[in-house]
C-alpha cells in the first residue's frame, strides 16, 4: 500500500533586535541562548520556545520576541521574565480581551500579536524595554495533535534567529505506544558542515532527535549567512500498526483510541470531479488544474469509476455517466482535460447539483462515491445566494458520499466552501496560488485516492464526553482518533468497538484495556486530557459552522469553556499580556483561515477604533505586512470593474496580427470563450495582482487627424479617457469615451449611504487623479497618486502608495495596502485601487470586486449588464437604438499588466442611456 505524509508543524524563530540602528558586531542586543523543546506523546505534541537575550548597552533597548507556529496549534503559555519577575499572558473570553485591546489601541499601542503567515504558520510577535545591562527570557508553549497524513506523521522546526547563538539547541523527544517503524530527518538545517550537528537515536517506542551547532557551524547551513540559522530540521515518523483494531489508551479517567488499519483491501471508488473554468480560472490557474488533472487521471485504479464536470455559466459533463478508469477511456479524458478554456461566469450550484446526479444515477455496490469541487470564486451565475446552494446540496446528497471543496487563491468565499463541504462530511482545503499549485491539488486527492472503509462507527462502552464518532470514509494512510472521559468508575476493562463496511462485507473491530493494570502508572502529565479538550475544542468549532439556533450557541459555549479551562488560544478566546514598568497591553488573537500570509507585524481580526493621526508611521517598521484580501461577502454579486487603456494614435486599423488578451465575464455570462492571449504576451503571476475578473474600462485615447474613419455620433478631440464595458452574452464588449478632467459619479448606493467620485486626470493623462468614498456620514477615503486619506470622523489616517503592506479595519469598514493596490470594503461594496505608472504618467484605476444585491445603483459603475443586438459586424442596437460601431481596442487596467482587449467604440450616451452631465459631479 502507498504510504502517505500528515504533518504536523513545530516552528521556532527568533528575531530580536534593537528599535534603532543595525546591530554592531558586538551583539548589543545578545541573543546568548535559544532552545526548542519538543515532546511528542502519543501524538500529541507540546513545544516550548525559550529564548534568553541580554542588553548589553548602557541604556534601555526595545528588544523583539518573534516565533512560528503551527496554524493547527493552540498557544496555551506565554511569559516573560524581567529581572527576576515574571510576566505571565492570561487568556480570556475573546470580547473581554477586545476590552483592553481596543483601550490599547485607542492610545496608539500595538496590540494583537499573532498573525497568518503563510500556508501552515502564524506569528506569535512582542517586545519588551529591557533596561542597560539587564537580561529578559521569552518562553512560548503550544500544543496540538500531529495528524497522520499520507502514512506519515510530520515535525518541522524553523529556526532563524538573525544572529549566531553561543547556546543553541534544539531537542525532540517522541514517545509512541507501538514501536517506531520510520524515522527520517532532513531539510536546509541538515545539510553541509551542519549535518553533523544533527543526532538522532531510536529505541523502540522512544525517538531522541538532538541539533546542537556551534556558532561556526550556524552560518554553514543552505541558506544560511553571517545572520545565522535559516532553515528547517524536519522530522518524519510512523508507527508499526500491528492490531488492526487500533491502539487503546487510558489514564487519569480518560481515554483515546487511534484506529488506522493497514491490511484492508482498497474499495473502489466514484469520482466525480467538478471543475471551474470560469473567466477567473485564466492563465496560471488554468495551467496548473490541468497539469493537476491530468496525473490525477494517470493514478485512477482500473476498477475506479470516474466523471468530469467543467463550468462557467454553463455546465458541461465530459460523458453523460461515470466510466471505468481503462486505458481508452483515461486517454479520452486526458484530451478533454487539455481542452479546458477559461471563460464566463460561475454556476457552482447547478455544478455540484450535476455532479450529485451523476453518482446517484449509477450506484455501485461495494464502492465509496467522492464529489471534488475545485473553484476559485464567488457563484455569479444560476443560484447566486449561497444559503440557497448550501442547502440545495445538503439535501441532494442527503449524507450519503462526502463533498470535498478546493478553493483556489483568497478571492474565494472560503467560508462558504468550508460550511458547504462540512455540512455534507467533507472538507474544504485552501489551494494557494504558487508555483506549484498543481502540486497542491495532487496532494489533496492523493490523500483521499484510496478508501479502504466507508460508514464507520466507533463504540465505546462506559464512556461519555466523546469527540467524533461517526465518520464516512476511512483513507489509507490516514488515521481516526477519538477521546472521551470514563464514565463507569465500576469498569475492570475498557472496551473499544469500530463497525464499518469493507469491499466485501460488515467488518467489526474490537479492542480492550485493563483499567485495574494501568493503576500506578505514570500519568504522561494528563496528556490525554489535554488530547480529548484540544480535539473536543477543534471539532466544536468546526460543528458550530453547521449548526443554528441553540445547537450552534450551546456547541460554541462547549469551545469556549473547554479554551478557558486549559488556556488555549482558539477563535474564542485571546491571550492578554500587560507588560512592565506600565508598558503597553498587547492581546493575542487566533487569526482566522482565510488571511492572507505576510511575514511579520501581528495584524489583528477587527480594529475597533483608528489610532491618533501620526501613530500609523510607526508600523512602517515592521516589513513584510501583508493582509488578506478581503472575502466575498454571502449572497453579494460580483460586479465589473474598471479599466483602461493608452489609445493608440487615430483609431487603429488593426494590429497587425496580435491577438488580444482575454476579456473579464459578467455574471451569467453566456457564449464563446474569451479571446486569446497576443502570442507576444508571457503570463507571469504578478499580472493578476489587483485584478478583477469583469468591468467597465477607462482609458485614455490621443486621436491623430489623418486618414480616420467615420464614426456617426463621435466627436473627435485629443484627450479622452475610454471605458469598457463587459456585456453578458456577448462576444464583444462594448467601450466609450469620456473627456479628460471631467468630475465622474462612480458609484451611489442611497440605500447604505455609500458613494464614490472620481476626477479624471488632466490633459495627457491616462486615468484618474483623485478618487474620494464616502459611507455614512463619518467615513471618508481620499486617494491621490502620492497619498490615501481616511477619516472615521475623529482620528484621520494617513497611508502612502509604496509604504510596507498594511491592514486597517474599522465598524463594517476595511483597508488593505500592499504593493501599489489598496483593498478597500465599505459595507457591502468591496473596491480595489491600483497605482499605474506608465511612460512618465501616475494615475488610479478602481477595480470594483463586490456590490450588493437588489437594490438600485447609480452611476458609471451602476451601469453593469449593457445588453445589445449584433445586427451586422458593426452595426449594434441597444434598447431599440441603432448606431454604427467601429472595431477598437481597450486596455485593461483593472490587471496590473494592463493587457489589450477588442471592444466595439460606440457613443458614450448609447451605452449609458443618458447624457455625460447625468454622470457628473460638481464636487467630488
């Protein structure tokens, strides 16, 4: 049988240095000792990170404690000691802690202190005034349950101090129950004068990994510099699995039970993967799912039954029935796959409602049945409202095969995926936009590639309190684990039985542990008391998603009290820790799936209150901030977005051969693929930064007066800014121009007291120069192309394009700056801006990302589904409206790369049905 990977990650970095100038190499700021201590007990693994630094200047230095941990992990000790007195975090209710944190940020202190960073890390960040001559020591605990995945368990350990430590260590101690069958160490921390650094010793259950280098050897490591240490030490194990009915163990009044039999024969399974290719999915994206799918398809057993589903706005099924994984049928598909076009909108309801058919229509006895949903988006085409699909799923499955949801990127409603694929015995798995996403996704099914058990039952007799029990499929190489509390003090033997169904027939598992034998037995420390309330906590939280009404609430009452009672850091609770000498508080918050990685200053789940002007500088310091894009919000649509292009000189004739670049779809798009990329044009990753998958276009056009073609409505002048408009079921959008230096209404929503203007740039520009937001009567945003000013009606806030990438969020209202693009959510609008710099010119683009539902918009970007009749090539008719067109072209600025779209120009009153002055501000 294939063995597998599951991992658990064990992080541990250091950064410490003085607020001021550079370190001299004397180490002012002397990290004299680092240690990582690592127990793993049963799987359950508690690491404490001690760091002991010394000021060695004659004044009081600011020193920083950075470390990373794994996203699975809860903190649940924090302290600092100063000069022989300890600072111990305390973790409260979530909503007490935002006491403290917002009083904290309403004088201008830092605050929240963890942070997303990454695919499978967060960042524990705080400092500390250490007076002349004095020593502080840092020390972090947190615990969590390696979780066995693709046959192996995995501890990964980073260590990047920033400096040689004369006392570095870095010790793991694993104890197992059954005797270790595999043991590998390896990564950056392992390789060249450093490997010799490394010893490890395995003694039947018992596993010692020590890494003890000396100074010199800390800067020999790949990777690694004068700077020190900057790598990984990763640990990879398994245990012999010689019972099939698991490994039972009890202590102190609670039990665990790990089940994970190997000598089970495969069942053959039904797929069915669904695949979005909508206009979203283009370039890197699309490449990668069909690198992806196609191994997928490569490693399908001969007895598997499969199906392929792509869609956009609509749903296309590759063979109306699942097949049999042969050869022929493997090569057919294969050439399916590699025909997959991005284009349209995203049905992601009527999909998975497809993919449900197609099982139910061809059972199979002694078969397990798997959906696959891969998306990247919001649902903008069929059923929209994500209540409505979430239902509409639960009820065609009916609990009967589980869903399993890929999001791919951060502009996906994770949240939604997450509930959707909960709710039907799945899970939903983020797939990050990278160079190997394929990879990524490969991953993902080959964890799920062998079902080996299907309806599994776990029983316990004498027991009550009891994690999850009931579980739909067993993967090889993967692990079941449930714990409880023994209820029936009376009981001699502890009993374990597990009921589920093989290939074949009704399997039954039985297993049993003297309690009476176990008397006088070492504790281990409680650790499977900590296992049962740290698993309890994860799936309750899990469960609430679920949940409504009472259920949900006595379900996150459950979490909370179990957070509180053993100090864990969840989603519930945060940490507070009040520092000396009447320093700041700072809290700690478990940052939430979703955010988007950045490498250093903790950001925080929800601001409360803006910091005094002037304070913001401050943040400045810390590079590498880089928050998430914002979520879709449930039940919002997706609407077009801005953008533009340099007009060429008079209007083209062509362009010589070169193809434009594909064009964004509108929700419930309908037609032909977009068009193709110009030959001339490489994709790269940073071309979609800031970009919108569907809009309106402005850009600027400078006519020349020789040899121009007619054009019935137009009048021809110099400068003017074009705007493109994406129609839905058309094969074309449509564009107009707009003069330069005119004051425009963006955007208006009476309803939530939302609006936004935007001044064109002056004569040879190509955008705009100033866009101004209002929301209610206290929210203001002004952006320039040198500055960005907010304002909340007390405390203004200053941000500079190019500054180190920031997050900021208020009441409903939430700011991003990363690059030369500042997300910005105001209620149910969600806005991006990007800074374009072009041949000497600086001007802003807005890329609108989200708009409300059902309600009456006004303005340019009001304007968003122009339909229109094709009566010959270029002869169009909007609403009863004839006018001749003329082929042209649009750049699209919405996309950091600024691609070339094909459009037909007509006049700016066909599109918008009214004149420019009803599109026009006196004051922005």
């Amino acid at each position: 049988m294939d063995r597998a990977s599951v991992g658990v990650t064990l992080f541990g970095l250091l950064l410490v240095c003085a607020a001021a100038a550079p370190l001299k190499k004397g180490r002012d700021i002397d990290i004299y000792s680092f240690h990582i201590n690592s127990t793993v007990t049963s799987r359950y693994a508690v690491t404490v990170i001690t760091s002991r630094v010394a000021n060695r200047l004659n004044e009081s230095k600011e020193v920083h404690f950075e470390v990373k941990i794994p996203k699975n992990a809860f903190i649940s000790k924090f302290r600092m000691t100063i000069e022989g007195k300890t600072y111990d975090g305390v973790v409260k209710e979530k909503e007490e802690a935002q006491q403290q944190y917002s009083q904290a940020v309403s004088r201008g202190e830092s605050a929240g202190m963890v942070s997303s960073v990454g695919r499978t890390l967060e960042e524990f960040k705080t400092s500390v005034t250490v007076a002349a001559s004095s020593k502080v020591t840092f020390e972090l605990t947190y615990e969590e349950l390696l979780i066995r995945r693709l046959g192996k368990y995995q501890l990964l350990i980073n260590a990047q101090p920033m400096q040689p430590v004369a006392d570095f260590k870095v010790d793991v101690y694993i104890k197992e129950g059954p005797d270790i069958s595999l043991l590998e160490v390896k990564g950056g921390l392992s390789t060249n004068k450093v490997a010799n650094a490394v010893t490890t010793t395995r003694s039947g259950n018992e596993v010692w990994v020590t890494f003890y280098p000396t100074r010199e050897q800390q800067t020999q490591c790949e990777g690694c510099a004068e700077n020190g240490l900057n790598g990984d030490l990763i640990i990879t194990y398994d245990v012999e699995r010689l019972n099939p009915s698991g490994e039972l163990q009890i202590a102190n009044g609670y039990f665990v039970h790990y089940f994970s039999p190997m000598d089970v024969q495969r069942i053959p399974k039904n797929v069915v993967f669904i695949i979005d290719r909508s206009g979203s999915m283009h370039g890197r994206k699309m490449h990668q799912t069909r690198l992806a799918m196609l191994k997928i398809l490569g490693d399908l057993a001969s007895e598997d039954n499969f199906g392929l589903i792509t869609f956009d706005s609509q749903i296309d099924v590759w063979k109306p029935e699942l097949l049999q994984a042969t050869g022929r049928n493997l090569m057919q598909a294969k050439l399916f796959v590699k025909e997959i076009q991005d284009r349209g909108a995203t049905d992601i309801n009527g999909a998975v409602l497809k993919g449900v058919e197609m099982i139910k229509r061809h059972p199979r006895e002694g078969s397990a049945s798997i959906l696959i949903l891969l998306t990247d988006g919001d649902p903008t085409a069929g059923e929209t409202n994500i209540v409505r699909i979430q239902a509409n799923v639960k009820e065609a499955i009916g609990g009967k095969f589980p869903l399993y949801c890929l999001g791919f990127g951060f502009d996906v409603n994770f949240d939604f995926l997450e509930k959707m694929a909960l709710e039907n015995n799945g899970l939903a798995r983020r797939i990050y936009e990278d160079s190997d996403a394929d990879l990524q996704l490969q991953g993902f099914y080959e964890e799920v590639a062998t079902p080996l058990l299907t309806d599994v039952q776990l029983n316990y007799i004498g027991a009550g309190n009891l994690t999850q029990t009931r579980f739909s499929h067993y993967y090889n190489g993967s692990e079941i684990v449930v714990a409880g509390q023994i209820t029936d003090n009376s009981l001699d033997t502890f009993q374990a039985e597990v009921i589920a169904i093989s290939k074949s027939n009704k399997v039954k598992y039985e297993d049993s542990v003297s309690v009476k034998d176990l008397a006088g037995m070492p504790k281990h420390e409680n650790f499977i008391q900590r296992l049962w309330a740290y698993l309890t906590v994860k799936q309750r939280l899990e469960k609430e998603v679920t949940l409504k009404g009472e259920e949900k609430e006595a379900a996150k009452k459950e979490a909370l009290d179990l957070s509180l009672k053993y100090k864990f850091v969840t989603p519930l609770t945060s940490m507070v820790v009040t520092k000396p000498h009447e320093e700041d508080t700072q809290v700690a918050h478990k940052p939430k799936e979703g955010e988007q990685p950045h490498r250093s200053f903790a950001r925080v789940q929800a601001l409360p209150q803006l910091p005094p002007y002037g304070t913001w500088p401050a943040f400045a310091h810390h590079p590498g901030i880089g928050p998430p894009p914002f979520g879709h919000s449930p039940g919002a649509a997706l609407m077009p977005a801005l953008s533009g292009q340099p007009g060429p000189a008079g209007f083209p004739a062509g362009r010589q051969g070169i193809g434009p670049p594909p064009i964004g779809h509108s929700p419930g798009y309908i037609g032909p693929p977009p068009f193709g990329h110009a030959p001339a044009q490489a994709y790269t990753p940073e071309e979609d930064a800031g970009a919108m998958d569907f809009g309106p276009v402005p850009t600027i056009v400078s006519f020349q007066m020789t040899n121009l073609p007619t054009l019935t409505g137009l009048t021809i002048s110099k400068d003017y800014v074009r705007f493109l408009v994406t129609s839905s079921r058309q094969p074309k959008p449509l564009c107009y121009d707009v003069p330069v230096e005119t004051k425009l209404r963006l955007l208006t929503d009476p309803s939530s007291e939302f609006s936004m203007n935007g001044e064109l740039s002056q004569s040879g520009g190509k955008g705009f120069r100033k866009i101004v937001l209002h929301y209610k009567t206290n929210h203001h945003l002004t952006l320039s192309t040198s500055e960005i000013h907010y304002s909340d009606g007390q405390n203004p806030v200053k941000f500079v394009w190019g500054q180190q990438p920031t997050k900021y969020e208020t009441d409903r209202v939430s700011l991003t700056l990363k690059n030369d693009v500042v997300d910005v959510t105001m209620g149910t609008v969600r806005v991006a801006f990007l800074l374009h710099k072009e041949g000497g010119d600086v001007f802003l683009w807005p890329a609108v990302r989200q708009l409300p539902k059902g309600v009456t918009l006004q303005g340019i970007l009001g304007k968003t589904d122009v339909q229109y009749e094709q009566l010959t090539q270029l002869r169009i008719k909007i609403k009863d409206q004839e006018v001749q067109a003329e082929a042209d072209t649009a750049t699209d600025y919405r996309r950091a790369s600024a691609p070339s779209v094909d459009c037909l120009l007509v006049p700016l009153r066909f599109v918008l049905q009214g004149k420019l002055s009803d599109f026009t501000v006196s004051q922005l």
